[in-house]
C-alpha cells in the first residue's frame, strides 16, 4: 500500500491544463484559492497514478476508479494525501491545531475512546491519531459518514465488523496526522512525497 503526499504550495494556473477538464471545472468553483490548490493537486495525484482511468461515484458517494484499483484522497491544509491499494483503502489527514478534545471528542468518539484522550498526557496528539483513524475506517467501509461515527471504536489497531477485519495506521508528518485503514491484514504503508514540476 502506497501513501502518496502532495503539498499545494507550488500549485498555479498551468496545472489546470493538467488535469481533467471535470476537476479542473470542480476546482474553479471553489470561492477560496486554497481549497482550489487542493483540488487541482488531487487531481494531478490522480492523474499520476491512476492515469485515465474513469472515477466515478457508488451510492455511498465514495469515489471508486473503473479499472478496480482501490483508491482513497484527502486533504487538510497545504498537504493531499493519496492512498493507493489492492484491497478497499481509506486515508484521512489532518493538520494538528489548539483544540478542545475532549469536548469535540464527545461528537465523534466512542467512551472507550474518549477515555483514551483523558488518560493521556498528550490530548491532542490522542484526539487526532483518533480522528484521523475514524474518519479512514469509514471511508475504506466505503459508507462515509452515513451511519454514526460513535458505532466504530478505533482505540485499537483494527476493528471488525461482519466478518471482516479493518487494519488502521497511523503516522506523524510535520504538524499533521495521517491514518489508513485496509482489509489487507499484511498491508504496510509506504509514504512518499511527490512534486509536480
């Protein structure tokens, strides 16, 4: 499993020209320059990687890739993140910032899980390995958001679910926190950094 980071600081209008004339229409309706970047900077990932593949969405909105390659993106801040597997994958990246995390916890988290934040010298580094993890989990189950994040308890470094076994990781980049998650029991995650020129 290949995760692929890209940052967006070196993104400008040329880049359009490289990417499908779909996300390119999609990047120019964002209001704010940044969420463009990032926008313009999945695309190229996608591109790289995937090539021409046709991407499309199920019913759960989760985007899929016509050729069967299981993919997932994210993005928080200056970086998107891409991962790429043989198995369903999820990913999700997030810049660490001042936060309450218990009182946010308690949206999102599990008791089991908010027990783990309060029992930790370091709240925040906890909340975000947390988060990041929940939210991969849920985009590799490949139904998002749509059922309750509070149903899934991701303190471990798996969780199981009818009969299938969801494996979660989790690295430290900069100020950022990035999770993955796959059915791929043997699966370990590669992170490179990619530029586009």
């Amino acid at each position: 499993m290949k995760l692929y980071l890209a940052n967006i600081g070196g993104i400008t209008g040329r880049h359009y020209l490289m990417i499908s004339p779909e996300r390119a229409e999609k990047a120019r309706r964002y209001r704010f320059e940044a969420d463009r970047k990032r926008c313009i900077a999945g695309g190229l990932l996608l591109k790289k990687y995937l090539g021409d593949t046709r991407i499309y969405t199920d019913e759960f909105g989760k985007p899929r890739a016509g050729s069967g390659v299981c993919f997932n993106l994210s993005h928080s801040g200056d970086w998107v993140a891409l991962v790429l597997g043989e198995d369903e994958v999820g990913c999700d990246i997030e810049r660490i910032k001042q936060a309450d995390a218990l009182r946010l916890g308690k949206i999102v988290f599990t008791e089991n899980e908010l027990r783990r934040i309060s029992d930790s010298p370091d709240r925040l580094g906890v909340f975000y390995t947390l988060w990041t993890k929940k939210e991969a989990l849920l985009k590799c189950m490949g139904k998002g958001f749509h059922r309750s994040a509070k149903t899934v308890d991701v303190s471990g470094r798996s969780f199981s679910e009818d009969g299938s076994v969801y494996n979660l990781s989790t690295q430290l980049f900069a100020d950022y926190a990035i999770s993955v998650c796959t059915k791929n029991a043997k699966a370990e995650f590669e992170t490179e950094v990619v530029s586009f020129d």
